[in-house]
C-alpha cells in the first residue's frame, strides 16, 4: 500500500509543469539558510554562498548553450572557459558549503533562468552580442561581490576561498570585454 503511494506521489508530480509548486532554488536555500544561521554572524557569508552558487551555475549553463549557439570563435573559446573554469568554482563551492552547514540552490533560480531563456531564444551575432554582454554586466557584479566576501566575510574559509578565485574572475571578466569587442564589431 505504502509502495503504491509512493508511486503514485511521484507519477503524478513528473506531469507538473516545471514552475508549479516549485519554490525558487535560490530562495529555497535562503529560506533554510536563516533557519540555520539566525543567530550567529554569518549571515552575509551565505548569501554570499547561495548569491555565487547561482552565479556559477548560470555562467556554466550559459557557457554550454553558447558552446552550440554561437558563431564566433571568441565567443565559443569564452563559453569553454566559463564551463571549465565555473564548472571547478562550482564544485569546490558544494563541497565547502557541505562542510560549512550551508545551503546553496541544486537549480538555477527563476531569475538566472529567466536569463538563459532569454540567451536562448536569440542567435547567430545577435546572439554572440547578447551572451558577450551579458558576461560582462556579471563578472562586473561577480568581481565585487568576491572582493567584499574576501575583505568583510566572517566566515575565514568562504573568505579565503572567494580571494582565491577572484583573479580568474577579473580575467573572465577581460576576455567578456574583448569578447564583446569582437561581437559588436561583426554586429
């Protein structure tokens, strides 16, 4: 009876559609992070984590769709180092967050899918203009948001670990620029 149940519970959830009932991921760690961390003085060091976890996640799916999407070299040469090099952040950010205590979001929030869909719906140079752009604008935001956790983080490992990352973040964000000059000028 218990197994039918089971069954039935999942059937019946795989014919949602993918936004019903689903609680935005980045808002979901949040949400359980300030059940965690109510007291204590970490409250900006998981933002931070939840803030980066959606950020890297985004740069590797954008990474990959502009990997089959786009036309110039540039572009294709910057999609494969933002999965190379986002995809490690990525995975060294789950692990520290796991030892940390900290929930970081297993999906890419409504927003940063917002984003892809919107990447997705364009191509050809118009598409290379839009994805260059966009890397830019984020490794801007990404830059800052790194630079503040390595200086004002209480949590010593979070702010160790986003110094580290923080010149491979300013050199995404010089190949997004150069990147950018190519697509506007084949625009």
């Amino acid at each position: 009876m218990l197994l039918a149940g089971v069954f039935l519970l999942s059937v019946s959830s795989c014919g949602r559609k993918e936004n019903d009932n689903r609680e935005d991921a980045k808002e979901e760690a949040k949400d359980e992070n300030k059940e965690k961390f109510e007291d204590t003085d970490l409250k900006a060091d998981w933002k931070f984590a939840v803030d980066a976890a959606d950020a890297g996640m985004l740069e590797v799916e954008l990474g990959k769709l502009a990997q089959t999407k786009a036309v110039s070299p540039e572009i294709k040469n910057l999609a494969q180092t933002m999965v190379t090099d986002h995809g490690k952040a990525n995975e060294e950010l789950k692990n520290l967050a796991a030892q940390k205590n900290i929930s970081i979001p297993a999906a890419l929030s409504d927003k940063s899918q917002r984003k892809y869909d919107d990447l997705n719906g364009k191509s050809g140079r118009e598409f290379d203009k839009a994805y260059a752009g966009a890397m830019v604008d984020d490794h801007e935001d990404v830059v800052d948001w790194f630079k503040k956790e390595s200086e004002k983080g209480n949590d010593p490992d979070l702010k160790a670990w986003a110094a580290e990352k923080i010149p491979t973040l300013e050199h995404h964000l010089q190949m997004s620029k150069q990147a950018k000059e190519v697509a506007d000028k084949n625009d």
